[in-house]
C-alpha cells in the first residue's frame, strides 16, 4: 500500500469525539490519511482518570504517537485540541525534523493571548452547564439526559480548565508552517484571538476565515477539509 501524502493527526476540542473528524472522511482527499487522538474520559476510554497537568498529558500524547511521527504528518487541533497540537509540535519537529509538515490551529487563542475571566472551570455545576449550552458546540437534547450528562461533564470541564489555565513557555515558535483558522462569528476565539499566531512560527503563517461560530469543525467541514486538503495535498511538488 502506497505511503500517504501526509497523515494528519487530529486533537479535539474539550470534550470532544472522534466523531467530528470521522464526518470529514468524504472532503479530505485520498491521499491523506486521517487519524484522531482519543484522551481519557470518552468513549472506551471513558472510565480512566482524566489529565490535570499539562506536562504528563503532552508527555503521554507524544509518546504515543511517535510510531507515527517517523513519516510525514501535519496537526490539526481545535480551541484545547489546538493548544495541545502546538505543544506536541515542538516535540515532534525536533524529535522528528523535516516529517512535520504543517500545524493546523482552529479556534484556538494564540499563546500572547491571556485567558479571559471568570474561568469557566471554576463555575458552579449549574453555571457550568449553562455555560457549556451557550458554546454551542454540545447537542441539545443532551442536557435531558442527566445520567449521560453526569458521564460527560466531568471530562469537558478538566479540559477546558487545562485550555484556561495554558501558559507555554517556549522560547521560540514551533519550526513548522501554521495554518490558522477562525470564524468571524466566533465569539471564544475569533480573529482577535488568533492573529497573534504569526508570533509563534519560524517559518510561514496564514490566518484563514471560515464561516460558522465557533465550532465549525462541526457545522462547516467542507471549508476546513478544503483547506487541508490544499495544503497538504502534492508536498513534494
């Protein structure tokens, strides 16, 4: 079986599933392989203890994921999934020079960018699902079923407590192109947001709009695939 063009490995937003990667299996083009890190606290995974340091997470995550970094290979990560592709990126690039070839952030603050207050993760249970329910990104008819809710929570507010409390602390970009993608109607993190993302790559940087709020992984993957499928599509050429 013929190598792929690229294999690019996808990071989710705070709890969120595979499922949103897998919904892009017809826009992205054939010769990108697609795969998709699954953390603790979904799916078969969803009974082992969760992250709450950043380090062991990252450490863990590369670790994992180095049988396949040994080809070429790009991340994409959306809002805490972009935070944790960049910080696998400096890993990556240096353990593994000239096989990254682009980093994808969605969604995502940039790293010059604090965190906005209150943080969400210090909310009561009650203020947190009204929280998570004005994102958007979580199916309605979810927050109706209490057992389901019970299972889930936990694990969407471990993340975004790490996607709030991320403080990076590279002296350098990452040494690989970055891809930025944002939505005007984006009120987490928007093009303000996200437009100090050239600061912290040491080659090129684009900032590209796409419609959709903040979760246009989900609503719109026809622009995010075609986007991808551009710039990785044909590397060698």
């Amino acid at each position: 079986m013929a190598e792929p063009a690229s294999t690019l490995i996808c990071f989710p937003y705070a709890g969120g599933s595979p499922e949103t990667f897998r919904a892009w299996a017809d826009g992205i083009a054939d010769d990108i392989e697609v795969m998709c890190v699954v953390l603790p606290g979904r799916g078969r995974r969803l009974k082992e203890p969760r992250y709450d340091r950043w380090q062991p997470l990252v450490e863990d995550v590369f670790e994992a994921l180095s049988p396949y970094l040994h080809r070429r290979h790009a991340f994409y990560g959306h809002s805490f999934g972009g935070r944790l592709a960049y910080e696998l990126a400096h890993l990556a690039s240096a353990a593994y020079p000239g096989e990254m070839r682009r980093l994808f952030v969605s969604g995502c603050r940039s790293p010059d960018v604090p965190q906005r207050r209150p943080y969400m993760h210090r909310m009561t249970e009650n203020d947190f699902c009204g929280a998570v329910a004005s994102m958007g990104g979580t199916p309605a008819e979810l927050f109706d079923q209490e057992r389901l809710l019970r299972l889930l929570l936990p694990t969407v507010r471990s993340e975004i407590r790490l996607a709030e409390i991320w403080d990076p602390g590279h002296p350098s970009g990452v040494d690989v192109p970055i891809t930025a993608l944002y939505s005007r109607d984006d009120a987490i993190d928007g093009w303000t947001s996200m437009r100090g993302w050239r600061k912290f790559t040491q080659q090129q940087c684009e900032l590209v709009e796409i419609p959709g709020g903040h979760f246009f992984v989900d609503s719109h993957p026809e622009h995010v695939t075609r986007i991808v499928n551009t710039r990785l599509r044909n590397v060698d050429e």
